[in-house]
C-alpha cells in the first residue's frame, strides 16, 4: 500500500471518526451514515464485536484513552501492540508522506519498504529491510521478469550486466504474459551489484516532468524542492501540485500547497519567504530563465484543508484505487487546475514578494 493511504487513512481516523468507531464497539453497532453498502455492512456483523451484539465497552475506553492524547505520535504502536512493522510504499512519489508515517509510527515501529513491484511483475526486494525509508535499495529479481535497462535520451537498451553504477536508467521489461520491452517509465539508478544482479534506487517517473521554456522540472527535483524550504520554513506541507502555463508571456510556473497545521495559514511572511525559496532552489538553468525574464515570476498558492482528499475522492469515484492512488504532481487536465484554484486561499508571487488578493 503507499504511504499516502495510509497517512490518508490515519488523517481521517484523527481528525473525523475515531469517537464514532468507539461508540460502535461499545454498543456492537455500525454507522448508518459511515457504513452505507450493504455487503459491507453484513461483513462487519459477522465480524468480532459485531458479532457479539453485546459489544466491548472496556476495548472500546482503551481505544477512547490513546486517541484522547493530545498527540498522535507514536500512535500506531499503541492501537496495534502486536504490530512489528509498517509495509508500504516508501520511494518516488511517496517520500514526500514517510515523515507523515513516521509521525504515526514513532520510534519502535520501523516503516519498511518491501519491494518494488508494478502491475508488470515484481521488479526487485529490499534485501536491507530495516533500512531508512529514504535510503532504500532494490535488489533486482534476475528470474521473474527479463529486464533491460535503457539509458536517458539513448535509443539502445543495456542488459542487466551492462549497466553502469551511478547512471540513470529508465526500465524494459518482458514478461510470460506478453508484454515485450515494455517501457514502464520508472527511471532508476544503479547503486552497486549483488552477486552480479544491480541494485537500484527509484529516482522518478519519467512521464513526470515539466517543461515550459526548455527546462526541465521533474518529480524528484519538485519534491525535493518542497521538502528542503518547507522544511527550512518550519511549514508542514500536507500535498502538493506545479501547473506549467506554456501559454502564457512569458511562461509561467504556480505551485499548489494544501498545509497540514491551521496556523501556518497565517504566516504571510513566512509563505512570502517560501515563495521567493522555491524559486531559487530550482535547477541554475530555471533560475537563470526567470531572471532573464524567459519565464515569469512564480506563484505559490495556498489551498484549502481538503482540497487534495476531494480530488483523491474524484478520482475514486472515476475508478481509480484507493489503495493505489497517489496525487499526481504535475497538473495534467483542466478539471484538475479548476479544483485546485477552487480551493485558493492565498497566493504569493516571487518578484513583488507580495500577497496578491
């Protein structure tokens, strides 16, 4: 599972339902406005408490007594002593939620990511298991799959033993069921070798890139940029999203930032700041546009508290997984950019410094 539907999850059970579920196990009961499917509603009756029809009043303070802490972290522990680990998917995308997860999971309970697996095959293990979220590498599985490794901007694709410690790769694979040098658009690169089999740290997609004026900005690059002044800003960045305006003259770059505490909405001169640091954190050859005036001045926008978890819902509705889904990081349709400028709070421009109404 990744890491943001996880956090998503834990977000709900905090900030919405966690009261609601403890009267449930109480009185052996289910929401009527939570629990609306019918299947689903005759599973949970035939499930433990439920089952019971008598509930569990003293599981159900227990539970009441650790949510009622004033902070959650360190909480997952707490609400499930048996655990030993937390699995999910710790890389990409989902780097940006592992301090979220660790929040949740504290210092006893280790955030693992297993593997590296798509709807193609299983790619590579985590041979290191206890390793730090952000410094996970994948072992590749030489027998699962036929792999081949092709070189960014090359048109000749490498064999495993071929491949080079410190490049960057975007994966081919071919399968039993058909598929044959099938690009999977996930760019890697190679860290070292395990009897003879690479190993490899996920860098980014490769569809997952901006350009308005012949400068790139791609997901590992956007999102490093937002943890580092977030970070330096002492700003908790719940999610985030860049909208490219080639259109426009010159061309233009807004960043979307939805924020995890209610009082950092109020820090003008901080967002300001942060406006002004997300512009000079980019690449030399961004910056060096911007100032020549080839791209025009960025805006920071502030969105909302829930502005991301309705277009999660959006999506959903539209058939993607819950389990799987991940915010995209780059605006990609107009309904998108219209939910986001729904929710605009305020917005910072980076040449006047200045908050714009």
């Amino acid at each position: 599972m990744y890491a943001y539907s996880i956090c998503e999850a834990l977000r709900l059970f905090q900030n919405e339902y966690w009261e609601e579920l403890c009267n449930d196990i109480r009185t052996a009961s289910l929401s009527k406005t939570k629990v609306t499917d019918p299947k689903l509603r005759k599973a949970f009756e035939r499930a433990g408490v439920f089952r019971s029809k008598c509930g569990n009043a003293m599981e159900a303070d227990k539970i009441f007594k650790i949510c009622s802490n004033e902070s959650w972290s360190g909480i997952l522990p707490l609400l499930f002593p048996k655990a030993k680990l937390v699995s999910a998917v710790v890389t990409g995308a989902m780097t940006h939620y592992v301090p979220t997860l660790s929040f949740y999971a504290g210092d006893q309970l280790p955030i693992v990511g297993q593997g590296f697996f798509s709807s193609e095959g299983g790619i590579g293990i985590n041979i290191d298991p206890l390793s730090p979220p952000e410094g996970v590498i994948y072992t590749v599985t030489p027998r699962s799959l036929y792999y081949e490794f092709l070189p960014l901007g090359a048109t000749e694709a490498l064999s495993m033993h071929e491949v080079v410690i410190g490049e960057l790769y975007e994966i081919l694979v071919t399968n039993f069921a058909g598929l044959y040098r099938c690009r999977m658009g996930d760019v890697v690169q190679i860290t070292s070798f395990f009897h003879g089999a690479p190993q490899m740290a996920y860098h980014h997609r490769k569809n997952a890139v901006m350009c308005i004026n012949n400068e790139t900005v791609d997901e590992q690059m956007l999102q490093n940029v937002v943890n580092k002044v977030s970070k330096d800003a002492g700003v908790e960045v719940l999610d985030f999203m860049i909208y490219g305006d080639p259109v426009a003259v010159p061309p233009s770059y807004t960043i979307f930032w939805e924020l995890g505490n209610a009082k950092d909405y109020s820090k003008t001169q901080v967002l300001e700041q942060c406006c002004a640091n997300v512009l000079k954190s980019f690449n030399p050859e961004h910056t060096r546009k911007g100032t020549d005036g080839l791209i025009d001045s960025f805006e920071l926008v502030i969105v909302k508290k829930g502005t991301f978890e309705r277009l999660m819902e959006e999506a959903v509705k539209n058939g993607a997984s819950p389990a799987q889904y991940k915010t995209p990081r780059c605006v990609a349709s107009s309904r998108i950019l219209e939910a986001l400028n729904s929710g605009r709070v305020h917005s910072y421009k980076s040449s006047a410094m200045s908050k714009v109404n």
